[in-house]
C-alpha cells in the first residue's frame, strides 16, 4: 500500500512537472510570437515615419530650394547676357561705363563672401 501512495505520489508530481513544462514551452512559442510581431510593427512605423519626414523635407525645404535655384539661374543668364554687351555699349567705347567700371572694381576683390 506504501508503494502505490507512493507510485501515486511520483505520477501525480510528474504529470504536474510535465504540464507545467509543456505549458511553459507553449507560452514561450507564444511570447516569442508576439515579440516578432511588435518588432514588424515597430519596423513599419519606423518606415511610415520616415517616409513622412521625407515627404515633409521635399514640400518644406528641397521644393522650395528648388524654385529659388531655378529663380537664380534666370537672373545669372539675364546678368551674363547684359555684361556681353558691354562691348557694344556706347558709355564703353569712352570708358565712362559705370556697370564695366563698377564690376572691374569689384573683380580682384570677388573672395566669394556677399
């Protein structure tokens, strides 16, 4: 009678240690699952995000740039197209031509600086 209390005994905690254990695997599967599944999610909204500072660095700061680059090398054509007509300017040929005189001025001192 001893022996079977204690057979008993042995069967009831091995069941016990052995469903304790089977449940632990299973929820480890589990965790490990919804671990890989916030990583995708955060990884989503990580490109969601960038994706939106992207979008909001070309409407705020690379159009703008765009259009003020375009601007400025419409005026430099303009300006290049005037000073070759200096030759033909009539103020030229008397060397009284104030825009010839003026940039002959200013052309040895041009370090780059506004």
């Amino acid at each position: 009678m001893t022996t079977e209390i204690i057979l008993a005994t042995i069967g009831l905690l091995t069941a016990i240690v052995g469903t304790s254990w089977i449940t632990s695997v299973i929820q480890r599967k589990k965790y490990i699952e919804e671990v890989a599944q916030m990583k995708a999610t955060n990884e989503s909204t990580t490109i969601d995000n960038s994706q939106k500072i992207v979008d909001m660095l070309n409407k705020d700061i690379v159009e703008p740039l765009r259009v003020e680059v375009k601007s400025l090398r419409n005026e430099i054509k303009r300006f290049r197209e005037a000073i070759q007509k200096i030759p033909s300017c009539i103020h030229a040929r008397d060397n009284g031509c104030p825009v010839r005189d003026e940039l002959q001025k200013h052309e040895g001192s041009d370090n780059g600086n506004e």
